[in-house]
C-alpha cells in the first residue's frame, strides 16, 4: 500500500448507483481500433486494465442500432442479441480481475454517414452528415424519436445481459444525438424538443429515465457530458447552459462523467495543452451541484494532482483513457509506492490516430498496448533469459533504450552504447522544439529504469565502430543507429535529387533540432506531410525569421489531422505570420531564390529566399550493421545481430520503441516460432447460414 497514506484517498472504495466500484481508478471509455472487428484483442486489452488496478473499464462507445454505423472504423457495437457473446469476452475478463464493467451507448446521428448498414441518417434537424459524403441526415419526426428510445432501451437491456455494471447514455464530443439535441448548433425544432434548454434536454432525461427503468435496479446508469465546447459563447459553455444542463438533471444518473468537447478538446495534445489536468477549470462545478459521483479526465498523470483533486471535492473518481493506455498498471504503481516506475502518457495522440486510420491501437509509451491478445504481451512481464548471457545495444535512441530497458528486465547484463553526451536520440532532438517538451518523458522513463538495475552499464560519448565492437567481444548485438533527414530533397514527391546551385543555403530538420539554424526569408518545404516540417516552421517564426511553407499537400501537416492537431497547427502558423502555399513542388534551390511547381499544371513560379530547410525523408544509418554483417569469418562476428528502430524503418517514435521492445522479446526465441506466429488474427467463421 502507498506510503503513510499519502494517496490511500484513490483507494477508497466508491459506490456508483446499486453497484461499488473497488477504488477511485476509472478507465472512460476510449475508441482503440479494436472493437466489435476484433474481440479476443479487445477483451484482452481491457482485461489488462482491470489488472492493473482500473476499478471500473468501459468499452469504446459501442453503436446501438443500425442507423447508427460507423463503418469503416471499428467501435463497439450492440445491434441485437448476436453481439453479446464479443462483449462478455469482455465483461468476464473484467470481472475476473475483481473490476466493474462499463459499456457507452451510442448513436451517433450525423456523425455516422450509414456507409455499411445503408440506413437513413438521423438528426435534430435536417442537416449533411459529418463525414465528407453527399449524404444527408433527416431531422427525426415523433416516431423516429418513439423508435430511438426503444432501440436505446433494448441496447440497455442487452448491456445488462452481456454482464456490463454501468450503462451510460453519451451526451458528448458534438459525435451523438443526445449531444445534437442539446446544443443550439445542431437543433433548430420548434416542438417540444428544441428551443428552450429544458426543451433541447428532454430526450437526454428520457434516455436516462428509460435506462434506469429497464437496467437501474442491477446496473448504475452514466451520464457522460460535454459541460463546455470551447468555442466561448457560440458554444455550449460550463458557466452558463452547461452548468444548467447538470442543475436540472443533478439527481438522475447514478454518475456524472463530464469532460469538454470536441474531441480535439478532450483528447489535447502536449503540443496545444501542456498542462496535465487541463480540463479540471471546465468541471470543477459539477460535484457541488450533484450527491452522485463525478469523474473527469485531463491526462491525468500525477498522484499528487489525483489525490489532491479527491480531497479538495473536484471529483470522485480519477478518469483516464490515455494515461491507463501508456500504463495499464498506473494505479497499482500508485498503491505498491512504485511511482517512479509509471509511463507517463506523453499527450502525443498516437492512439487516438489509430481510431482515425481504423487500425488497432498503439502507444509511443507502452508498446504492448493492443499486443496482449495478438501478441500475448504484458506491459510489465516478459520472459525471463534463455542460455545467453550478455547483450550489446549500440544507440541510445527510443529503439536501444527499449530494447536495453527489457533485454535487462529480462536478466541479461546489458551494455548501451551511445555516441552523443546524453541519452534519447531522436525525442531529445524533437522534444526541444516548441509544445513538445513532454515528449522526452519517452527517454526519462527508459534512463531511470536502467539506472535502477544492476545489470546494465551504459557508455555516452561512444560511438562505436566495428572493431571497437570486436574488442569487446559481446556476441549478442542490437543495432539502433537511428537515420538522419536527406539534404538532397528526395521525397514523396520526388524519387531523383532537387537542383541546387553551389551557394544554395540548404538546412535539414537535425540542422534546425541541433541548433544550426538558418536566418533570414526562410522556406520550409514540407514533402514528409507528417508533423515536423509545421513544428520547425512555429519554431523559427518563433526565433524571427520570416517563414514561408511550402508543400506539395493541400494542407500543412496533413498526417496531423489523424492526431487531432491539423487545424490547430495552421491555425498557429498563421496567427506567427507563416506564409503557407499548398499543392507546390519543390524544383530548383539556389543562393536568394527557389523554383516552384504546381502540383496539377506543372507551372512554374519563383520565390525569394536566403535559406531552405528540406523535411522530406529520412535516410536509415546502417553502415556498422553492414560492417558487422559482412565481416569476413576470421574477423568477429556477432552471434545474434539485430538491427532495429529507425536504422530499420524510419518511422514514428512509437515505431522504434516497439521495435526495440520486439527485438528484446524475441531473442533467444526459436526463430521457427517466431516465423509461425507472426501474431494472432481473428478471422471471420462460416457459420452456415
Ligand atoms: P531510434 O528512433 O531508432 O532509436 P534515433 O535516431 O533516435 O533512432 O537514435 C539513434 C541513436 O544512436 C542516436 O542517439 C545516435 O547518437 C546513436 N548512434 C548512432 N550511431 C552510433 C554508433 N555507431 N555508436 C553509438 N551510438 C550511435
Ligand atoms: Fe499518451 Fe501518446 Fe500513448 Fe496516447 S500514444 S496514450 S497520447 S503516450
């Protein structure tokens, strides 16, 4: 248990409604790409929650009828009786872990555009859907508004014969009708159901009174509410309709789970909210107004803030989605006084960028997260060592500091090796430019792990080559030398080196990360279309320069749309002065000026300029793995040789991490096992019928 008590208040346990949850840890729900596609993952990956110590586990919101189908992407889903078995994969392994089972109801009205079930979409008022799609949604007549609350009662009923504890009715993130309902936005009906607040309300207050009439007796009933959007007063604000919403429904659900909206909001990146906690200023109204329990969310890292939000009344419970995916086991580091050992999340929205493409879920921090059932991966074991004894690791990036940390975890005696005066390679780099700072939380917490063990030594300032590597005769190599960014211009866009003249001033982001800066009219061209090209851009607009992007996509940063941060990183660029011209290529480089091109016409423009800095693509370091490789037989050579991160794939932070982390499970394993079992599908049956 924690020491004297000083976080025993997150311990305590807390009754919701007819049922008691075992602590104040509460997973909300949360979107992982899993969902009804892949229920052996799901369940596994909620189970683990549940280990970990979340005393209550929701599922991501799950659709409850046809007419609310949000295919492509993955959720959860409760049409009919056929989906419950998927869903008590769940609700067992939940409660096998001593945890409360929570399950989010959901339609989604015009925020599902019906691509598979080819329903009619539904809405408050006639309006197009969310999704660019030529498709309408039709404002709901009384029958339709009759109909949803059935299909939302026969949902709760099924929910409670799947075994799920807490039913919640969703009221958020602008994504369900409910929500649609209640904002003026979204709701122009002249009936009883629009117009006033109390009008806008009332078919949340009938999906809650029809929850608890059908399930309330075993089961508490959720109220998951956006109380601010965040847009000031063109929005639903928590100092005027959102804290009248909670005043006027205070007593009817068994518990009030309140967050602000959009998404984009809810889900704040480092980048655009540093602060952990950021949403406390939104909620901290709600439990004076209510008797019944509250939670709330806000990357919610530190026991410390924990603890002092419970005794100082802001809320009940600790709610999480991203810290319980960086560490399933947070609360019960907390309760074993094993804070030091918690990942914290880093606010990078990895995750959630998965629920955007539709794939499974992953995590920079912890990359077991959607691996327990696939890959059998636990966040805190892994196998102990076979007959070898020792492992070199030459890179301290996020690939060598993983696989170091586990191959340790595992019982080796570890040697890292790493050329530069500190550890983290590329998220030390990255974590220094601007609103990424927490992004080195990925390096601290792999630095402290293998400073606490006996068994690793670690080298800075060595760079090792092939002989050194010889001389210190471990036969057991890992080699993550990580990349560097291509100064010729090679890219997406274009597969043969740019123009440049003699004089031509050119940078690369490693130029611009490791202090070498260009001054003056500077272009940034951006053909990686992911997030650095924008974030150098805010950075040297921030240092003075006059910045103009430049890039073959018809956006900046397009690939940040699927972190939820697109608009927000424009928006910042304009608001710096960043002149930004899309669908451009770049040509011809030279001392004062650039050659552009039209993406489309191929017509040509010219644009002053005295430095260019090239974010295009990444070229992998791999000349000491093919030395080591290639060593002729009288020469050492390594017994295992591994060659993992970036040096292997360029690619994301959360990439490398998990390719260390794989290499450092897998070694010593039967290379034919590992062949086999690539991972684990689930696969569609033929039933027969
Ligand atoms: P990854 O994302 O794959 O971990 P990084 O580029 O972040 O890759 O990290 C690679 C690290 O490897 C860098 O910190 C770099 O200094 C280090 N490195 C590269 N070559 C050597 C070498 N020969 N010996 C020791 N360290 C090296
Ligand atoms: Fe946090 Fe990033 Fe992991 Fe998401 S992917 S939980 S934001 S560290």
């Amino acid at each position: 248990m924690a020491d004297s008590g000083r976080y025993s208040v997150l311990f305590e346990p807390v009754k919701i409604g007819p049922v008691t949850a075992r602590n104040r840890f509460y997973q909300v729900p949360h979107c992982c790409g899993l969902g009804h596609l892949r229920p052996r993952a799901h369940a596994a990956m909620r189970a683990m929650k549940a280990e970990g110590g979340w005393a209550v586990v929701s599922t991501e919101e799950a659709e409850l009828h046809p007419s609310s189908d949000l295919s492509p992407y993955p959720e959860q889903r409760i049409w009919d009786d056929h989906d419950i078995p998927a869903l008590r994969l769940m609700t067992d392994a939940v409660h096998d872990n001593g945890s409360l089972a929570a399950i989010e109801l959901v339609h989604n009205g015009n925020h599902s555009a019906n691509l598979m079930s080819r329903a009619p979409v539904l809405a408050p008022s006639d309006m197009t859907v969310d999704l660019i799609y030529p498709k309408q949604a039709r404002a709901m007549d009384k029958t339709d508004i009759r109909a949803f609350r059935q299909w939302h009662r026969d949902a709760a009923l099924r929910a409670k014969k799947a075994g799920f504890d807490i039913v919640y009715v969703y009221a958020g993130h602008r994504m369900t009708l409910a929500h649609h309902f209640l904002l003026k936005e979204y709701n122009d009906r002249t009936d009883e159901y629009g117009g006033s607040l109390e009008n806008r309300a009332r078919l949340m207050r009938e999906l809650l009174e029809d929850t608890r009439e059908a399930i309330g007796d075993q089961c508490a009933v959720a109220l998951r509410l956006a109380v601010d959007e965040m847009m000031g007063p063109s929005g639903m604000q928590a100092s005027a309709e959102g804290r009248e919403v909670v005043e006027m429904l205070a007593e009817l659900p068994d518990l009030w789970d309140v967050n602000v909206s959009d998404w984009s909001n809810d889900s704040a990146t480092t980048r655009f909210q540093p602060e952990d906690g950021y949403q406390t200023a939104y909620i901290d109204f709600v439990k004076k107004l209510t008797s019944k329990p509250v939670v709330a969310v806000g990357r919610l890292n530190s026991p410390d803030m924990m603890a002092s939000m419970v005794r100082n009344g802001v809320v009940d419970f600790i709610g999480a989605a991203r810290p319980s995916i960086a560490d399933p086991f947070l609360p019960a580091k907390i309760r074993d006084d094993r804070i030091e050992e918690i990942r914290e999340c880093i606010g990078c929205n990895i995750c959630v960028s998965c629920d955007s493409f539709g794939i499974p879920i992953r995590c920079t921090q912890n990359p077991t997260m959607g691996e327990e059932w696939r890959r059998n991966w636990h966040p805190e074991k892994v196998p102990a060592k076979g007959q070898e004894q020792d492992a070199l690791v030459v890179g301290g990036g996020p690939a060598g500091l993983e696989c170091a940390m586990q191959l340790a975890r595992r019982g080796y005696e570890v040697t890292l090796a790493e050329a530069a005066g500190q550890l983290g390679g590329r998220v030390v780099k990255e974590a220094s430019l601007p609103g990424l700072s927490a992004w080195k939380r990925v390096a601290d917490h792999r630095t402290y792990d293998l400073s606490q063990r006996g068994n690793v030594q670690v080298f800075l300032d060595s760079k090792l080559d092939a002989s050194q590597i010889a001389e210190l005769g471990i036969r057991n190599v890992f080699v993550a030398t990580g990349s560097s960014w291509r100064r010729d211009g090679v890219g997406r866009s274009s597969r043969a080196p740019l123009e440049f003249s003699d004089n031509a001033s050119v940078f690369t982001p490693d130029d611009v990360m490791s202090g070498i800066l260009p001054s003056g009219r500077v272009i940034i061209y951006d053909d990686d279309q992911a997030y650095l090209a924008g974030v150098i851009a805010e950075h040297l607009a921030l240092l003075g320069s006059t910045v103009r992007f430049i890039t073959p996509a018809s956006k900046v940063s397009p690939w940040t749309e699927a972190t939820l941060e697109q608009s927000r990183i424009q928006t910042s660029l304009l608001h710096k002065g960043v002149d930004i011209l899309t669908h451009k290529q770049l040509r011809k480089i030279s001392a004062d000026s650039c050659e552009v091109a039209c993406s489309f016409t191929g017509q040509t423009e010219t644009h002053a300029c005295d430095a260019v800095v090239l974010v295009t693509e990444r070229a992998r370091h791999t000349d000491l793995f093919d030395q080591l490789r290639d060593q002729g037989t009288d020469q050492f050579k390594p017994a295992t040789l591994e060659l993992i991160g970036d040096a292997a794939m360029p690619g994301l932070i959360a990439d490398a991490v998990y390719s260390g982390h794989m290499a450092a499970r897998d070694f010593e394993r039967d290379p034919a096992e590992i062949a086999a079992a690539v991972f684990r599908r689930e696969l569609t049956a033929l039933s027969g019928t």
